[in-house]
C-alpha cells in the first residue's frame, strides 16, 4: 500500500514539474470551466454604465511594464473608446525591451491580437488567454518562444500575471466582448506610458527608437480614441494605413493610403511631445536605464510572495544615469543660458554685498553648468503604483511586510535599427584644467561603463521553480545579433 502512494506522489511531483516546465501552455489540466463563467465584478459593471458602455461592445486592452499597470477599454455608444478600469499588475518579469528568444522570460512589447481561441478556461493558473506573440513584426526579426499569457496565481517567468479575482474579470470581460460579435481582442504592450517625461527620461535606452515606434502607434489611438489598424513591412509598424500593393514583414512597404486628418493630429501631438521632451531635458531631467533583478510588480502588492521567484522583487530597479554623448542642441543650450541668466538676476547681490564680497576663483559659466547633465551614481525607486486608494486595495489582498535584499541583472540589448544614440566610450584627461574640463563635458558627456551581463542560464534550473511561465525551462539562447 505504501509503495503505491509513494508511486502516486511521484507521478504528482512529475506532473507539477511538467507543469513548471511548459509555463503558461497548461491547457492539459482537466479542471472545471465553472470558473470561467464567472460574472463580471458588480463594480465593474456599474463603471460601464457610467461610461455609456455595456458588457457586448468591443473592449481594447492596454499593458505598460514599468507602471505594472494593465488597462481595459470599451467601446461607448458613440463608437470611441474610452478607459473602464485599471488593473495594478501582479507580476511581470524580465526588463524594459521587447522579448527576442525563447527562454530569456521576457514579457514582449508591441502590438498584438486575442482571438476566442486563445481564451483557456481550463488554466492551471486559474484562467488564461494567450496574448498571440510572435506577431508579424517580431517573425520579422527572427524572434522566438511563445505561450504568452496573461494570467492569474500572481506568479511569472515571462507573462502578465494578475491575482485570481483580477483575472477572473477581466476574462469575463472579454468573454462577453466575444459573445458580443467582436472577433478579436487589441493589446497594446508598452514599457512604460509614453509620456514626454518617460521619452526624456529614457531618451538614451538603447531602444529608444522602437519605443518611439510603439508610441507612433499610441499616439494614433490617443487622437481618435479607435483601435487603430496594424500593419507589418519594411519591419516596421504602421498604423492606421491601408496599401495599394503586396505588404511582406521583411520587404519595403508598398504605396499606402492614409487618413489626412487623423495624421495631422498624429504630427500635431508628436510635435507637442517632442518640444515636452525638449523642454524637460533643458531643465535637467537626467537620462537614465532601469535596470531590474527580474521584472516587477506594481506598489499596491509590496510584499506580496512570488513563488516562481521570490527574491526577484526584493530591491526596487536600479536606476543608472547616462550622460548624452552629443552637444546640447542649440535650443537646449539657449534655454539653458535663459534660465541662468533668470537665476543670476534673482540672486544677485546688493551693491554692499558687491563691494565687500572676496572674489572667487574662475568657474566654468552657468550656462555650460545647466547644459551638461551631471553623472550621478544609480539609484532608483520602487515602481510608479497607485496613489490614494493603494492601503485599501493592500487591505483587500490581505498583503504586507517588507521584502528582503537581491542584486540587478543587465538588460538585453536591442536587435532593431539603432538610433545613433549609443554612448561613447570615456574620454579622460587628467592633466586638463579644471576650466578646460568643464568646456569639455559641455560637449561631451561620458558616459558610465554599463554593468557587465550575467553568464549562465535562465531556464528553469537557474531560476528555481516557477509559474506563468512563457518560456520556462529552455537553456538561455546566445546573446541576439543585431538586424541586418
């Protein structure tokens, strides 16, 4: 009798580890579906009836990793889309970027489609729906993996996970989205919201210009509040076009036909951003890389245990500084100069303080001071949460307590075309006067030498246990060549 529950206790451990090793494909469990007929959340349904909306009209899902925030949308009665609710976000792993390749545990960035066929009511995770990565734009650049998913179980290797509660919601919503007649679900994934304050912040990050890319996208569902149309070619998004001719991933994008009007408020709003960005990066906003252990989790859930990786969230990502490598531009440089000038007149001295005041040494102007960023060492916060009603929600999930101690792993680096925007190597001249060093880092910015990357794997066996996974268990794949 022993032998046979020790036999039966095996089989289930084989189970389990099957179940770790295929990540968020668990659709071999024979569970109940009762759960994923579950009504949608009372309060939620009060919401859509605020907002002139109803459970059948079409929803639209917007994700953004560093705010951990997942965002539902619906379709109001007069055809626009407006937000119906925001879900903090449990778990999500890897670093700001776009997954490359199967085993790196990277949840993927870009635009992408849920089909009926994606919902999985069956979930070892409690309910799942594949997100449908690889799209187009990632086969285009050779990308790997699969079996993306958002799910709950608040656990994660390369998925969007939410608690149980959350997931069973927002799996009710697009249920009754699809019973409604809409034939597919839109989700847009973002690194962070694309705001002129993140674009200076990260206007370095060696992604830079396929987030760019991505906003080009946001930009035309924030002007018409309409899911905007995707297409793929010359490996690149575009949006809200339709071609004359044959459209290929890889090949040069035939004639296309746009909207005049929608592109005019395209090109109004980017210019909008743009002079933001500017304006913010004059005042000092310093350029930075977040770099995190293994992904994050948004404020609301501190604390909160994640199984598949628990020291994962125990620092908060670090932030290091960069420093531009180019001249300021001359707009920057002449509201730099403005700003001095405002400073000097404000605190200027008295003509007593003038006469008696010893002098000083020379300095470099405070012109140049403004226009060179200064290298700070890496630092950082927790990331963006939910403000004001965080200590309920905290209160609702029973959460708390501090979470210990780990160390920063470096982000991948990006495989589309770059920028021009990668930092120089140090330019140092020690027996340079102080004056003269100041001129030149006017010019010249260094930046600090990037922390070297990890060796060793990210399957299954490095990481521990884990849930959710996208691509759990597969050896680390060499590191991504760049595109041709």
């Amino acid at each position: 009798m022993n032998s046979i529950i020790r036999r039966g206790a095996a089989v289930g451990l084989t189970v389990a580890a099957c179940a770790l090793i295929a990540g968020c494909d668990d659709s071999y469990l024979d569970q109940s579906a009762g759960r994923s007929q579950q009504p949608i959340s009372s309060a939620t349904l009060s919401a859509m009836d605020k907002l002139d909306t109803s459970p059948s009209q079409p929803t639209l899902i917007r994700t953004y990793k560093k705010e951990a925030e997942l965002e539902i949308w619906k379709m109001k009665s007069d055809g626009h889309y407006a937000l119906l609710k925001t879900y903090p976000m449990c778990r999500w792993s890897g670093q700001l970027g776009p997954k490359k390749r199967e085993g790196d545990m990277q949840v993927p960035e870009g635009f992408y489609t849920i089909a009926p066929g994606q919902m999985n009511p069956t979930s070892h995770y409690y309910l799942s729906f594949n997100v449908g990565y690889p799209n187009a734009y990632d086969r285009a650049y050779d990308r790997t993996g699969g079996n993306v998913m958002v799910h709950g179980v608040c656990s994660s290797a390369g998925c969007f996970s939410m608690t149980d509660e959350q997931v069973a919601d927002i799996y009710a919503i697009a249920r009754e989205s699809f019973a409604g007649g809409q034939r597919a679900i839109q989700l847009e994934s973002f690194p962070f919201h694309m705001t002129a304050e993140n674009l200076a912040k990260f206007r370095l990050d060696p992604n830079i210009a396929f987030w760019k890319e991505l906003k080009n996208g946001s930009d035309h569902f924030e002007v018409t509040k309409a899911e905007p149309s995707v297409m793929v070619c010359g490996k690149h998004y575009v949006f809200d076009a339709t071609a004359t001719g044959e459209v290929s991933a890889t090949k040069p994008c035939p004639a296309l036909k746009r909207d005049d009007d929608v592109e005019a408020l395209v090109a109004e709003k980017e210019q909008k951003d743009d002079a933001k960005t500017d304006e913010l990066v004059a005042s000092g906003v310093k350029a930075v890389r977040v770099v995190y252990a293994d992904g994050g989790q948004n404020a609301v859930f501190a604390g909160y245990k994640d199984e598949s990786d628990p020291d994962a969230l125990a620092t908060p990502p670090q932030e290091i500084v960069l420093s531009d490598p180019r001249p300021a531009p001359a707009a920057v440089k002449v509201a730099a100069a403005d700003a001095a000038k405002r400073h000097a007149a404000s605190v200027a001295p008295t003509p007593v303080e003038a006469q008696t005041a010893e002098p000083t040494a020379p300095a470099a102007s405070a012109a140049v001071a403004l226009a060179t960023p200064p290298i700070q060492p890496s630092g950082g916060g927790m990331l963006g949460g939910i403000t004001g009603g965080a200590q309920s929600v905290k209160n609702w999930l029973h959460l708390g307590g501090q979470p210990p101690a780990s160390q920063p792993i470096e982000a991948s680096a990006p495989d589309q075309p770059g920028s021009g925007d990668s930092p120089l190597p140090p330019r140092r001249n020690d027996a340079a006067s102080d004056g003269e060093k100041a001129v030149r880092m006017a010019s010249l910015h260094t930046p600090p030498t990037p922390p070297a990357r990890p060796s060793g794997k990210d399957s299954e066996a490095a990481a521990g246990p884990r849930g959710g996974a996208s691509d759990a268990g597969e050896p680390a794949a060499a590191p991504a060549t760049p595109a041709q």
